[in-house]
C-alpha cells in the first residue's frame, strides 16, 4: 500500500456520515501510538504535518516514519501539510512526496485568499495531491497562526460557493466556534458550536466535504493527570464529544487533533516522572506516553469519529 489522497476517504465518511481522524505528527512515538490504534479498529487516516513540526522533525524523517507505518499496518494513509501559508511551502511538501495539502490563506480577504488557494490547487492537481482551504478565521494559537479573540470570525455562508467554484478546491475549513489549543472556551462559559452555519454551508456546497480544526476534546482525564503532577492547566476546556459526533453526521469528514495528542502524552509523562523520579531511560517513560497516545485515538475513531473498519 503506498500513501493515498483523501478522495475515496471523504466521499464514503460522507455517505457513511463518519469522520476521518486527522492528527498531528512531530515525532516516532506519535506516529506510533496513532497507527498502531488504527491499525486494531481498522480505520483509515490522515496524518498531518504542520510547518513548526517539519522545522522539528525534517521532512524526511516524518515521510520516512510515515511510510513505515503504511509497511506496518497496511492501512490507507493519507500524508497533509497542516495549515500551509505559502505557496512555496505547498510546493515543497508537493515535490516532497506529501498526498495532501492545507493553504491556510483565512488571514487575507476573500480575493487574496481565492488567488492563493487557486494558485496552489492548479500546481497540486497537476501532480495527484488534492487542497483543503479555509474560509472564516478561528481563534488560537499555533506556531504559524497566532490569531486573537477579536480577529477570529465565522465562516460566511453565501461566500462558500463562490470560494470553491472559483478555487477548485477538494475541502474547506470552516470556523463555526471551535479554536486551537487548549483553552477553546472561557472559564464558566457553556461550550456552543455555530451548527447553523454548518447546515446552511452544506445546503449550498451538497456533498462537499468539510473540515474541522481546533476539534480536540480537551480530555479532563490528561488535564487532571498534568495538574495531580505538578501541572497547572486548571481552566482547559475543549469541545464536547457529542457535538464532534453531530458534526461528523453532518458534512464534516475530517475532524482535526493535535491538543489532545499533546495532553496524553505530556499527562503520561508528568505522571511516570512523578512516581518514578529517579528513572533517566527515555525508553521508560515513552513507552506509557505511546501507550496513551494509542488509547485516546482509539477511542476517538470508535467513540467519536465512527471511521473504524472502514479502511
Ligand atoms: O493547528 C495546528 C496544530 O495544532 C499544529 O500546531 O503549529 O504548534 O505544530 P503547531
Ligand atoms: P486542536 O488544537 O483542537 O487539537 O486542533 C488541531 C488542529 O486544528 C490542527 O490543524
Ligand atoms: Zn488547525
């Protein structure tokens, strides 16, 4: 099995009215940890590689890593550059070997935004590796996104059609309330997610697929492990599983994670350091956090998204 494109991936989620799980990879043990649970539900994937994890990592060790996975699980697997802000960058994980490719131009107007993602379609198409856009600006913070409360806005319905006719785009990010990282709603504040603006969305773009950023569920079980273990992230709050589960019903076909992959492992680690504080083997303490890792993408793909034996 070599690396595949999330076509066949989105049109059966979409019939089906389940979810691809895509997370984030930074290093061998995540990778691990994820194909490994996949591999035991039998669920396709998407991993993905932002910018600040191909500055971490190198691109060739995240390909390589990824094309073991495919030699060790034989699952479909679809390899996607995370919030791409340049043409350039595209062209680079295009050239590279990537499958998939995600130019974030929400931060320019409409027009800017259409010419970019056109841009970089027409060089992607050319070569077999399909685009996700995004139109509407959520709130959070990444390494190459660093937008505020007051800048993130919903997506503009009656701006879809037009967005993907003119682009030629294969799926669209949309922000209806969910952000990045860890603090995704204010202290007290009652979770709520734009599901109008997702079924007026679908309405006008039928059978498109949809993308969600920001999706992490904030797991309470890993916040209360970092904080029992001299964590302090008293306030982390994220999105409630049933509301992931009405999205993946929908035209959602792609649910983004990364904050919960980044809690597992941390939450796993804090622990082990603090019941073995003497321990020095990187092996001892990577291992539980793979564990960990493997655990909540598991119960993602069979509790949440609804993708397991549908690779
Ligand atoms: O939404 C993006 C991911 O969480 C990646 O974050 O840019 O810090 O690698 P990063
Ligand atoms: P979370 O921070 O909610 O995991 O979102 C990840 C994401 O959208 C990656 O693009
Ligand atoms: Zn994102």
């Amino acid at each position: 099995m070599a690396l595949v494109t999330s076509t066949e991936m989105f049109k059966k989620a979409y019939e089906g009215g389940y979810a691809i799980g895509a997370f984030n990879v930074n290093n061998m043990e995540i990778v691990q940890g994820i194909t490994e649970a996949a591999k035991e539900v039998n669920a396709p994937l998407i991993l993905q590689v932002s910018a600040g994890a191909r500055k971490y990592a190198n691109h060739t060790y995240l390909m390589k890593l990824v094309e073991a996975a495919i030699i060790e699980t034989n699952l479909p697997i679809c390899l996607h550059l995370d919030h791409g802000d340049t043409f350039e960058l595209c062209k680079s994980c295009i050239d590279g070997g990537f499958t998939s490719v995600m130019i974030d131009g929400s931060h320019h107007s409409f027009e800017d935004n259409i010419a970019l993602t056109k841009q970089v379609v027409e060089y992607a198409h050319a070569r077999g590796v399909v685009v996700e856009a995004e139109l509407g600006r959520l709130a959070g913070i990444e390494d190459a996104v660093n937008v505020s409360d007051a800048d993130a806005a919903f997506t503009k319905p009656d701006e879809v059609e037009e967005f993907v006719t003119k682009t030629g785009v294969d799926s669209l990010a949309i922000a209806i309330g969910t952000s990045h990282g860890a603090y995704k709603f204010k202290p007290g504040q009652k979770p709520q997610l734009r599901f109008d603006i997702l079924a007026e969305v679908e309405k006008r773009l039928p059978k498109f697929p949809i993308v969600l950023h920001g999706a992490s569920s904030v797991i309470p079980e890993f916040v209360e492990m970092i904080n029992n273990n001299g964590g302090k992230m008293p306030d982390a709050i994220g999105i409630p599983e049933e509301m992931l589960r009405k999205a993946a019903s929908m035209a959602v076909c792609k649910i983004n994670i990364d904050s919960d992959l980044r809690l597992a492992m941390t939450g796993s680690i804090r622990k082990y350091f603090a019941e073995n504080p003497s321990h020095f083997d990187p092996r001892q303490y990577l291992k539980p956090a793979r564990e960990a890792i493997k655990g909540l993408v598991k119960n993602k793909i069979v509790n949440v998204l609804g993708s397991d034996g549908k690779a």
